[in-house]
C-alpha cells in the first residue's frame, strides 16, 4: 500500500487510503487524545451538505460524466529505482487539487512507511506544514486550493518469480454516510527496469482508464464510493 493518511479537514472528513475513525476516544488532555478521532470536532459542514451525496453505499461506482460541482482530484507520481525492487522504497510525489474550502485540514500518513516528507507548493492556502514527519497540516484553505509533497514511500512488494505488487487503498471522500465523486490519478514510471504491466484491479473499463508502455503505465478514474486498486508488475522476458 503508498500510504494509508486519514485526510480530515475540519468539518469535512475527505478519506484517503484511510484508517477508520474510532468513534470514542480519549479525551482533550490525555496524553493519547488526537483530535483526528475526534467526531465532535467536525461541527458543520460549510461547504458540503449530505444531502448532496449521490450515495450512502461505500459500494464502488465509476461515474462516465463530470459532476456537477468539480470534484477532489488526487493525483500521484511514483517513480521505482533497481533499489526499489530489492527494499521496497520509491519516490513519490503527490498534490490534491480542487480541495474543499475550509479552515484547516490535516494529512495524515503511516509513520511507518513514509520517509522524507516536504511540502513542495501550495496555492490558496494561508499556511502549511509537515508535523512529526508524517502529517501536513493546512490552514486557511479557500477554493482552487492546491498541495503538492514529495516523499519517499514503502509500496514495492515482491511476490517472487519476478513479480512485484503495489497495492493502494481505499480512496474515499466522505461526509458522515455520504459518499462523494473523487477523482483519482496515477502514474507509475520504471524507466528501463525491464518490467511490463501484468495486470490491474480493477481491470480497465468504462470509468476506469490505463494506459501503459515499456516504460511506466497511468490509471484515471471518476468514482463514487470506496476504491482500492492493485498494481501488479513483471519482469520482462
């Protein structure tokens, strides 16, 4: 898996690659209290009301038209290195564009597999930062908001025989039951590893598109839902 963050703007809780959210915990002041369990801390939602949701079924759907309101757009670059093969690490550069207007929202990552965490570029944020190496912390976010970091990632799984898997997931944009249209990119890029594009999950189809060469493959896909997707990769003959 790239990451597992839980993306939690406050009031609008935007899931990405998420963990679930405990719906008690402990309290402000105890040493293990994060506000990022916290439900009560999302107050009203100023820009997004559940009654704008197309679904209440975390079921996945491919959408075949734009929404009508632009929808969050994840977009991530991975480049894989010979060393990538061997330990698993490889660079990663990801933004979020079309980021829902409100006062803060906070990005978090697996501690365990990210690894140099920067803030390349912001647009329409007041303020941003990395905090403990393994969040990103913005404030002030008004409309045609845009952050790009750049990090390295533990995502490479070898599964033998030349086989290599990348599993990411689940991509999800929710607000309480509601479900909301997401938009995610990908591009992978392995240079002259040798490797081809063996197979993806899902596979492509109409809402879910892949493009592949020698070199690197891209997916792109509009969605409702919840999507997890695997990438599996093989070494040329």
């Amino acid at each position: 898996m790239i990451t597992q963050p839980r993306f939690l703007p406050l009031p609008l809780l935007l899931a990405l690659w998420a963990l679930p959210l405990a719906a008690q915990g402990p309290e402000p002041g105890d040493p293990d209290y994060d506000p990022l369990e916290d439900d009560r801390l999302w107050g009203e939602a100023a820009t997004v009301s559940p009654e704008d949701a197309q679904t209440t079924s975390p079921e996945l759907t491919f959408l075949l038209q734009e929404p009508e309101r632009t929808p969050h757009h994840h977009q991530n670059q991975i480049r894989l290195s010979a060393s990538s093969l061997e330990d698993g690490w490889a660079d990663l550069r990801q933004c979020h564009n079309d980021v829902a207007a409100i006062r803060r929202m906070v990005i978090v990552y697996n501690e365990q597999t990210i690894d140099d965490l920067e803030i390349e570029s912001t647009r329409n944020i007041d303020s941003a930062q990395v905090l403990d190496g393994d969040r990103v912390d913005l404030r002030g976010v008004t409309r045609d908001a845009e952050v790009c970091v750049t990090a390295r990632m533990q995502l490479v799984e070898s599964e033998g025989d030349g086989v290599y898997r990348l599993d990411n997931g689940p991509f999800v944009r929710r607000f309480l039951d509601g479900y909301f249209p997401m938009r995610v990119t990908m591009a992978v890029n392995w240079g002259d590893l040798g490797l081809q594009l063996e197979a993806t999950e899902p596979a492509e189809q109409e809402g879910f598109r892949v493009v592949s060469s020698d070199h690197g493959l891209m997916f792109d896909t509009l969605f409702e839902g919840e999507l997890r997707t695997r990438i599996r990769l093989r070494n040329s003959p």
